[in-house]
C-alpha cells in the first residue's frame, strides 16, 4: 500500500471518529434537555391533577386584592422564579413551560429551566411582554431539528391540523386560560428601515385603531380562514419560531383568549 493511500485512509479514520464523536456529543445533550422538559411536564401534570388547593401567595403579590399564584405552579416557581406561565398543544410535543428572566430577556435563548446553558433553552416572553400587562404576548421559541421547542408549529401550515387542533391551553401564574387560533402567518424578520407590516412589533399596539390595524394585517397574511375576528380588548398569544423556507423567516401562530 502507497504512503499516499495509507495517509488518506488514516485521514478519513479520523474524520469518521469525529463525525461520531460529535454525533453522540449532540445526542447526548438532546437526551439531558429531554429528560429534564420531561421531569418538569411531571411535576406540571401532578399539580394539575390534584385540581385545587390553597393559593401559594408569591413575591409577586404585594396586595391583597390582587390575584394569588395558581397551585400548580407552586413547586416549579421556587425552583425558578422567571416562570411565568406554561404552555400546552395537544397533538405536539409542544408542553413547556414559559419563562421571562427580568434581567436579560433573550435569556432563555440558551439556558435551561436550572438556567444552565442548552441549546434548547426554552420558550420565552418578548421584551414588551408582560403577563398581567398589556393585551397582546409574544412567545418565542426555537425550531430544532430534534423535533422539540416550537418546531411542531410547522404542523398548523396544514389547515387540517389546525382544524382537529384549533385551541390551545396557555396557564399564566394567576390564571388558566385557553386560546382559540386566529391566523397562522408566514413571516419575516425585517430590517428597522423596512416599511413592512411587523407582527412582533407589539409594542406599538396600544390604541383601538393600532388594534384593528394589526389584526387586519394578520388576517391578510393568513395562510387560511379561521372565522376568528378578534377586538379591541380581547387577549392575544403569539407563538413564533423560525421557519426556514426564506432568509430570515419566522412562522406565527396568533390567538385569543377564548371567553
């Protein structure tokens, strides 16, 4: 055998080792975040299941007319305060929980509930968002490969997943809510300088006019007709994620807090 070849195959040995060293690298820490999403679905699914109990009054509450912390969440906010709400789509791997870190919102791009590093992270509440503040909640989350985080929004571009799915359960830390689905867009995140409608841009939503703006440019965008015309005063949820269909390209899921 040449030297030549002999170098070539210790070159693609390596190579090979590697590639499958890195591959059980990522399997690995998929597996970790996985076995973790799980343990705090159990602990979510636990509290749920005993339906009731006393209030857990948190730091949050600073008076008494104010509302009480739901129970359920009574084990996962000590264990991390940045908890602020817990999101459920049935027919998805979508059961996590929802968080918003007070000092750095981009925070749980990375981290985990622990708030170790992942690539996971979690999903996680938009800068202007506020759980007891303002009407409209933006909700970001990651589309990964592995299937898990927000990837599984991709099923409502088939409007006969949305039909067999057209609610979803997102529980704040004061109440449980169920959301109904307005529109499912196809989007863009755009230059500062672009005059282009934005959905994420919620901040700039505060007026009735800005209001029915905003719903109008979402329905124009929809990929299909819900029959769900929200109004001034009604509660939103935006889901998005990235969609990679177009540079730059993110995929929401707009709905209401249903009566």
């Amino acid at each position: 055998m040449s030297k030549i070849k002999k170098v070539l195959i210790a070159v693609s040995f390596l190579v090979l080792v590697f590639s499958l060293a890195n591959i059980a690298r990522i399997s690995l820490w998929g597996y970790a975040d996985q076995v973790k999403i799980e343990e705090l679905a159990k602990v979510w699914e636990k509290e749920s299941d005993k339906g009731g109990g006393e209030a857990f009054a948190s730091p949050l509450i600073t008076k008494a007319n104010e509302p009480v912390m739901l129970p359920e969440f009574r084990e996962l906010y000590e264990r991390n305060p940045d908890i602020v709400g817990w999101l459920k789509i049935n027919g998805t791997r979508i059961e996590y929980p929802v968080m918003q870190n007070p000092q750095d919102d981009q925070y749980y791009l990375d981290h985990d509930f622990d708030k170790k590093k992942s690539k996971l992270g979690l999903p996680f509440l938009g800068e202007h968002s506020r759980i007891n503040g303002p009407d409209i909640l933006l909700i970001h989350g990651h589309h990964m490969k592995n299937g898990w985080m927000f990837k599984d929004l991709m099923k409502y571009k088939q409007e006969s997943f949305y039909k067999e799915h057209a609610t979803f359960q997102f529980s704040t830390l004061y109440e449980q809510e169920e959301y109904e689905i307005v529109a499912v867009i196809l989007s863009q995140v755009y230059r500062k300088s672009d005059d282009v409608f934005k959905y994420y841009q919620i901040e700039k939503v505060s007026t009735p006019a800005e209001f029915d703006s905003y719903v109008q440019n979402i329905k124009k965008l929809a990929l299909y007709e819900t029959g769900i015309t929200p109004r001034y005063g009604d509660k939103l949820v935006v889901l998005s994620t990235c969609e990679y269909s177009t540079e730059n390209g993110r995929l929401a899921v707009i709905a209401r807090k249903r009566k």
